[in-house]
C-alpha cells in the first residue's frame, strides 16, 4: 500500500513523456522540499530560464518536489532518467541523488550545495570534473559565530541543532566544534530527523544555552517557527544561517541572498544548454558580498541591544 500511494503522489508532479516530447529538451528542476530558501531559490532559477526563452518551443521545464523523503527522491531520479536532458536539483541530499542516478548521461547543474566536496559532488571547484556543478551557499560559521559574540561577550554555552543525514550540517557541525574549542565555548548538539521533532528538542536544549546557531540544514529550515517560538519565549538569541530562516522567524544571519544565488544557478544552466562544457564552469561559490539579515521584532522581544560595532560595516537588511 506504502508503494502504491508513493507512485501515485509521484505521478501528480511527474508527468509521462509522449511520443511528441522525445525530441524536446527537458529540463528537470528537482527540490528536496518546501520551505521559504528552497522556494526562493527554485522561482529565481525558473524565472531565469523562463525569461530566457527555455521554457517554451522545444524547451520544457519539469518541477519535482521529494518532501524531504529520500526514498521519494529516488524514485523521481529513476523516474525523470530516460527523458532528463538537464537536472537542476535544488540542496545537498538531492544534487547527490541526481550524481548518483544521473550523472554518467546527463548534465547536472545543482543549486545550494554548502560543501559540493564534503558532499562528494566534485574535487576540484575550479575545474569540476565529470558531468556537474552547480552553486554553493557556503555558510559564514565563524562569522556569524564572532558576531554572536561580539553581540554577548559572555556567551560560553551555544546550542546546536542539525540533521545527521544531511552532508552539508555535518559539514557544518565541524565548523562549529572547532569555532567554540577555539573560544573556549560550551556546545550543547541535538539531533533532529523530522521538523515534527523541533519543539521539544528547542524546549530540552533552550535552558541550557546562551543562545542556539542552525546553520542551513533544510530540516531545521522547515520548522523556523516553532525553534523561534521557544527561543524567543527563553529570551536567547538565535542565529541562523540563511535569509529566508530569518525571514521565518530566526534572530539574524550574516550571509547571501538566495534569490540571487537562483539567479546564478539559472544562468550557468542556460550556459550549458548552450554547449559549455561542465569543466568550464566553475563552481559558484557565495562567500563574498554577504548581507547582515536582522529580524527587528525578535530582538525588541528578547530585550538585546546589537553593538554598533556589529552593523557598522554591513550592508543591513530588516526583516
């Protein structure tokens, strides 16, 4: 029955190829789930290609979303396999579902990928090798960690909550170890597996901090609104790694813009449809240029005072 109901829901986003499509150039754009960087992401992409002429005539531009199942994901490569003449897959688990299933045949453009080497994806980010390559929204730990510091001179306990199975949170995860060993900073971790877990995780570990770092794990990215209900309720800051946590209740981030990064990862697209060779494009990597996302209402609400020190040389934007 399980298999039954995963095939029909695939079937609703997942339209079959007709005799009449086989010579069109499909365009396969593929996201882990549905939360506000992912969405930002994939309508710049789309916009890019649209305005762009690659979304009519012989061009068709597919959506896929795997709700943040894997299994789900699998299915949608095997599913897009034969007709797929370039995947765009929208975050780390899904560019590597789309190297693993489809990489040998078929060019992959990924978008938001915070460590394309960590995550196995590529080598060498100045010449990719093989058939993919893509954007990376590298987070700015030890920047944001300094801020956070700057902010609360005696922070000595961080909180730190991610999902072990996404590469680019690993990733992250030992970013932050060596950021608070450094610093002499207490790191109280949790794991989370499903955003349904996030409140009482929040709950269990909010009492026990000076303040909690999520960095862009698209889990805890999915449920922003009950992490930022207990931090705000514990009156601790919460630092975030991307705008659109921000934008869904987090404290402030120091990093990019999404739909910019959407933009970029539309335009490398249309390079290769244009007959660029993969190696020839190297992976875009957004640490440079970084905004200071503030969201205003939280910090009136927990009562903190951000130094001047901190916005004085940012650009600042209040969300």
């Amino acid at each position: 029955m399980k298999k039954s109901i995963l095939l029909s829901a695939l079937s609703l986003f997942l339209p079959l190829t007709s005799c009449s499509d086989v010579n069109k150039f499909h365009i396969e754009i593929v996201q882990l789930g549905t939360h506000t960087s992912l969405d930002e992401i994939n309508a710049a992409i789309t916009k890019t290609l649209t305005d762009a002429g690659y979304s009519t005539g012989n061009y068709e531009i597919h959506q896929s979303n795997a709700e943040f199942q894997m299994d789900t994901a699998n299915q949608i490569m095997s599913i897009i396999k034969e007709r797929a003449k370039l995947v765009i897959p929208i975050a780390t688990p899904i560019a590597q579902a789309a190297s693993q299933f489809l990489k040998e045949e078929t060019p992959i453009v990924f978008a938001a990928v915070s460590d394309p080497v960590e995550a196995g994806l590529v080598e060498n980010l100045d010449a990719p090798e093989g058939n993919i390559t893509g954007t990376s929204d590298a987070i700015q730990v030890d920047k944001i960690l300094s801020m956070a510091k700057e902010i609360d001179p005696e922070l000595d306990q961080l909180g730190f909550i991610y999902n072990p199975s996404e590469s680019n949170s690993v990733s992250n995860l030992a970013k932050v170890e060596k950021y608070c060993a450094d610093n002499s900073i207490t790191l109280e971790k949790r794991t989370i597996s499903a955003a349904a877990e996030m409140r009482e995780i929040a709950e269990a570990i909010s009492s026990r901090v000076d303040a909690i770092f999520v960095s862009d794990d698209n889990t805890v990215a999915s449920a922003m609104s009950a992490l930022s209900d207990v931090t705000k309720k514990n009156k601790i800051p919460c630092y975030v790694g991307a705008d659109s946590m921000v934008k869904d209740g987090g404290m402030m981030t120091l990093g990019i813009n999404y739909t910019v990064l959407g933009n970029e990862t539309g335009k490398m697209t249309i390079e290769v449809i244009k007959g660029k060779k993969i190696s020839e494009l190297p992976v875009k990597v957004f640490d440079q240029g970084l905004n200071l996302y503030i969201n205003s209402d939280y910090v009136d609400e927990i009562g903190i005072t951000i130094p001047e020190s901190v916005t004085e040389d940012q650009e600042v934007i209040y969300l």
